[in-house]
C-alpha cells in the first residue's frame, strides 16, 4: 500500500482492518489522541481508508515533508500510513570558492620568473653590470645598482628606470629576480633558470 512517498509510522507493516467502517473509526479515534499529546501538528488534511487485499488499511495525509513528518508523528499513530504532501526544499548549492586575494605588491617589490635558455649579456652593457650585482651572495640595493646604473651625464638612473631594467632588460635575458626587505628597504637577487648553476660570462662585442 505505501509508496516512495508513503512511510508506516513506528512500525514494520501497515496496520489493517477487517472492515472500512472499523478502520474509519481506529483512525479518528487515533488521530484525536495524537492531537490531545502532541498538537494539531497534522494539519488535518485528512485521510483516506482503502482496501488492501481483503482488508482495510489507512493513509494519513499531512502538510509536512517527509523528514517533518518522521519527528512529528507520535506513537498514537503506529502503523498507519503516512504520506506528506510537501516536498523538502533542495540544500542550497555551495557559494562558490572566493578566490584567494594576491598578496599586496610591497613598495619596490621586484620579482621575475627566469625562463630558459639564458642568453649572453654584451661585455661592458648595463645589463652585464646589473647581473653582476644581482649575483653577488648578499644581493643588490638600489645603491648598489645606482653605482652600475649611470647616465651618460655621470647621473644615476632614477629608481624606477632601475626597476625597470630588472622586469624587462633582465628578463630578457632569461635571468630572474627576487626581492628580499629588511625594514622595508628592499634587496634584489639573481634568480637563475632550472639547469643552470651560475650566470653565464658576458660576450665580448664583435670587432
């Protein structure tokens, strides 16, 4: 008698009836005790007595979901069928995953993936003379590299031309750089590529 819909209250098997009007009776009688315990928790959406084989049983309607039902319905009601009319409402999909923030760039903040192969910086160019610097065990300041990093006029670059150089001129060479601070004063080192354990030695020019 039950369906997919349908469970038995409290028990194994639906309780039955040798006749409709006895099994009639059996639930308002049932039904009145499960309102003077528990409430009007069924709504009274009514019920319905109908042959199963040669007997009777009864389904219980009620405005609940199935997992309301099964908490609210009492013992009073054991082996009759119950069957909810609302259906549960689908658990909300997860919100999708906030993509984690990038770390803020510090002030003077360098820092470059190296690519391979690496090529030769031209002897004497300011790219040798930054690598130079950068590869140094302690790295390279800004001072430092203003001492490489000079105008034609004897005036050194100006910070962000310096900069600049480390993100593309270097770069371009296939080195990378990391920034390091120390009291927010950064330090820059040469990042080299996968296979290679030292910068390569500079090209002399062609005569």
């Amino acid at each position: 008698m039950t369906n997919a819909t349908q469970f038995i209250a409290h028990a194994d098997e639906p309780r039955t009836f040798a006749d409709k009007k006895g099994a009639t009776k059996a639930i308002k009688r049932d039904l009145a005790k499960h309102d003077e315990v528990h409430g009007d928790i069924l709504f009274e959406t009514g019920f319905d007595v109908k042959e199963s084989g040669d007997r009777f049983g009864v389904v219980i309607y009620c405005d609940l979901t199935e997992d309301a039902a099964r908490k609210l319905v009492g013992n009073e009601l054991a082996g009759y069928v119950i069957e909810p009319q609302l259906k549960a409402e689908p658990a909300p999909k997860p919100a999708p995953a906030t993509p984690a923030a990038k770390p803020a760039r510090r002030k003077g903040q360098v820092n470059v993936d190296p690519t391979s192969p690496l090529l030769h910086c031209r002897a004497g160019s300011k790219q040798q003379a930054i690598v130079d610097k950068l590869k140094a065990e302690g790295g390279a300041s800004l001072d430092d590299l203003r001492k490489v990093c000079v105008k034609k006029d004897g005036t050194p670059w100006d910070d962000n031309s310096i900069r600049s150089a480390l993100y593309y001129d270097i770069k371009d060479k296939g080195y990378g750089v990391r920034t390091e601070f120390t009291d927010e004063v950064p330090t820059y080192f040469l990042v080299l590529p996968e296979g290679y354990d030292a910068p390569l030695e500079a090209k002399a020019p062609k005569s």
